[in-house]
C-alpha cells in the first residue's frame, strides 16, 4: 500500500494542501498522508473557500506520478470515484460525483477533492490531492446552501478513522490503477450525474443544450447539443440540476 503508509495527524492547520506541499518541497515520500480535525484557510477550486469546521475528514496526500501535465485534470476527475465508493460503503447510501470535483449525496454537496501541482520544467514533480468531506460535521457550521452532512443524511453518527481508512484503501487502488494506465470510465459513469444525462452550459450570455457523452482522455466533458454540434467543456465554476436527469454548467469553458 503507498497512499497511507504514513499518516501525519493535525489539530487546525490553514489547509491540508499547505502543509502537505511544504512537506513535499523538504523530500517527504509519495503517499505520505496529512490529516486534520479542522482548516481555517481550506479552499477549492477556482480560489473558493471550502468550509472546514470540525467533523470534517480533511486530508491531503502527497503524489510523484510519473505523469505528463496533460493527465492532472483526468486523475483530478477520476479521484472522485473512490471518495463515492467509501462513502456509498460506509453510509449504504449511492452518491453521485457532479463533474469535475464533487461528491453529492441527496442532492448536497459532501465531498469535495484539490489536486493541486508543483512544476518543473513544464512538468509536475509533485502533486498534492486534497479531499474534505463533511462527515459528523454540523449542518448548521456550514455556510454554503448547497453543502450536506453525511451523518444528517445517513442518520447517525459515523467513525472518522474507519471511514479514513475505507478512504485510503480506494484511494491507493485507484491510484496504482491509474500509473498503470487503467482509467475506470465505466465505473465513473455510474455515478456520474452528467455523463449520459441533458444538460445546459452557459458560457457568458450564451446557452448550450444538450446530452453529455463521455470524458476526453484529459478529463474534459464532451457533449452533443441540441442541434448536433460536439463540445468539450474543459473547466467549469458550478455544476446545478435542472430537472431530474438533468444539469447545468454555468460560467465554463467551451470549445467545439
């Protein structure tokens, strides 16, 4: 097992990902895990402030994959996976992963993963995945209308190290399987609430229909409109449903 070999436990820090890249710069080893009871400065993506207050599992893990710079947003994609595995096997509840970075459960967001890279010579020499999930956390502590609890939803309190280790243990899988190659797709797409599913980006004024189709080798989201045009959505800054089956991607970028 490498993801979890060594875990380094934290009371507060300003985020998981801080420490972990500090750690990295001095030489601490692939897989080395950095957790904490709370984050007074925890963020994703695009600049946004994840809140952190205890409850929460945070944890972040240092990476030296062998990869080339193109492969970040596909492995950022595909980590999801295993935070909904170990979530669906420790709640028995099926969540659904919103592209490109979230895990949902009854419609809240409860997960969320930061892979963030240090770069030498336009290539990453390492990385650092960062993962919250708002497990025991108090719903009231969290300030985003969209953010859930999974003890709220699940009923009853759940065990923070069982659940960390369930976490590891798919974490390591997925990320041996994805240095070797395998990428998993139809596994992703079963949980996925966008792929197969109508949805409409908005870029600007302008609004696309249409049925997402699969992942890009680089993880974009592909999709054909209404009117038969292929797009690929590359980045996005939220992910809403319309009406069952369907979803919204507002602000993003997108490309025929």
């Amino acid at each position: 097992m490498l993801i979890g070999r060594r875990v380094l436990v934290k009371g507060e820090v300003d985020s998981t990902n801080t420490a972990a890249k500090a750690l990295a710069l001095d030489g601490e080893p692939e897989g080395t895990v950095v957790t904490a009871k709370r984050q007074t400065g925890g963020r994703g993506r695009t600049g946004r402030t994840w809140e952190s207050p205890e409850g929460g599992v945070y944890l972040s893990i240092i990476l030296r994959p062998e990869l080339p710079a193109t492969d970040l947003t596909l492995l950022t994609v595909l980590s999801c996976l295993p935070v909904a595995q170990a979530i669906e096997e420790v709640c028995h509840a099926v969540p659904s992963i919103k592209w490109p970075n979230d895990v949902k459960l009854n419609d809240r967001k409860v997960a969320g993963v930061l892979v963030e890279a240090c770069y030498r010579g336009g290539e990453p020499r390492f990385l650092v995945m960062g993962i919250g999930v708002n497990l025991n956390t108090d719903p009231s502590a969290l300030a985003a209308p969209e953010a859930g609890s999974l003890k709220d939803m699940c009923g009853h309190e759940l065990d923070p190290e069982h659940f960390l280790n369930v976490l590891l243990f798919k974490l390591d899988d997925m990320y041996a399987r994805f240095r070797k190659g395998e990428r998993d797709l139809d596994t992703y797409q079963r949980y996925s609430e966008s792929l197969g599913q109508d949805i409409e980006v908005r870029l600007g004024d302008q609004k696309v229909r249409g049925k997402g189709m699969h992942l890009d080798p680089d993880g974009s989201l592909v999709f054909r409109s209404e009117d038969g045009m292929i797009y690929r959505a590359t980045s996005v800054h939220d992910v809403v449903p319309l009406d069952r089956g369907q979803v919204r991607f507002e602000t993003g970028n997108v490309h025929k």
